[in-house]
C-alpha cells in the first residue's frame, strides 16, 4: 500500500520538484524562481506530496491580505488521475484558511483543459479573462476563484 504524505517543500525538495515542473509546463519555473519562492515562508504556502519517500507533486501559493493566490501545481505525469493534486490543493486550502483566507484565486492557461476540469470537480469558477497572458504562446489566462464558506 502507497502512503501519501503533504508537507513543506525545502531546499532539498527542488531537484525532484524541477522534474515533475520540467515534464508539467511548457515554460517551467526556474531553480531560481523556487528558491526565491521558499525564502518567504510567511507569505507563502509551499507543500509537497511524499508518496513512499518520492516527491509525486507539489504546489506554490502566495497569500496577500485575505487570499490566497495558487501560483503553480503540478503532480507527476505517471502518477495523475489518481487524487493526489486534489490532495495537494485541498492542504493549500486547508493552511491558507487557517491564516485568514476568504478565496483562492489561479490564472489558468485558456487551452489547459485537464486543469481546468480539475479545477471545477473542486469548485472553482471562472471569473474573467487576462487577454494574452502567456507570452510563450500569447495564449489568454482564465481567472478561476474559489470562496469559502463564512
Ligand atoms: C492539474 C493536475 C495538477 C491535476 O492533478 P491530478 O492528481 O491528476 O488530479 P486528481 O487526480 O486529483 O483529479 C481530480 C479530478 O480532476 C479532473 N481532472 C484532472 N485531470 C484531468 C484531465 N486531464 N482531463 C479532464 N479532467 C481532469 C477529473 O474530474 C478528476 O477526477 P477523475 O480522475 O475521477 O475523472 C495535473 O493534471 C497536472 O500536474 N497537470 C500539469 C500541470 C498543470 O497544468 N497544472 C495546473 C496549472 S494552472
């Protein structure tokens, strides 16, 4: 039996989370951009999901004022439709609200299908359009947002 495990990403988590980023994005985040992103526990949430000792996922969020802005998620191709990004973003969830957070919002590329489909069953929704976003493929980002119960 697999035993998943969520817990902060560190330093050491980055080559196996640079992987899963490289397979995952056509334009993926720096060593740089994560280092930089770990270096501000305060304003951030950073997880990963341990399944038997390998890292199979993980997520970047930044929390300003009363939200929480889910930066980057991604799960390793081989081990997707199997629960474990729902896993990742509902502990973002989780510890983002325990500090003070009323939403989440996410910037979705239009053409994302999968994300955006994972995105609904989890109960975001879309909100707007930022009209060529994505500068690698001019391709539109939809603003998807999730409110919290009072
Ligand atoms: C988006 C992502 C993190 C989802 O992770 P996951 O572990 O596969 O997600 P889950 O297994 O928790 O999916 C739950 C549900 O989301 C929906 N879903 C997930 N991927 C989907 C896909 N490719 N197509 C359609 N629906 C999808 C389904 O309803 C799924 O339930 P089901 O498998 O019972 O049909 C993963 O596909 C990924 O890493 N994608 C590449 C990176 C990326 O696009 N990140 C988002 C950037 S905004």
């Amino acid at each position: 039996m697999t035993e998943a495990k969520i817990r902060e990403m560190t330093a050491v988590d980055i080559p196996p989370v640079m992987e899963i980023e490289r397979s995952s994005f056509v334009t993926p985040w720096t060593e740089g951009m994560f280092r930089s992103q770990l270096r501000f526990r305060d304003q951030a949430i950073n997880l990963v999901l341990d399944e038997d000792g390998t890292v199979a996922g993980y997520a970047a969020a930044w929390i300003a004022y009363d939200e929480i802005h889910l930066l980057s998620i991604a799960v390793a191709p081989a081990a997707r439709r199997r629960g474990l990004g729902g896993e990742i973003l509902r502990a973002v969830m989780e510890r983002g609200r325990a500090r003070g957070a009323v939403r989440v919002i996410l910037e979705v590329r239009d053409g994302n299908a999968g994300a955006r489909a994972f995105y609904r069953t989890r109960g975001f929704v879309d909100i707007g359009t930022r009209r060529r976003y994505y500068s690698d493929t001019d391709e539109d980002a939809i603003i998807m947002e999730y409110l919290f119960d009072e």
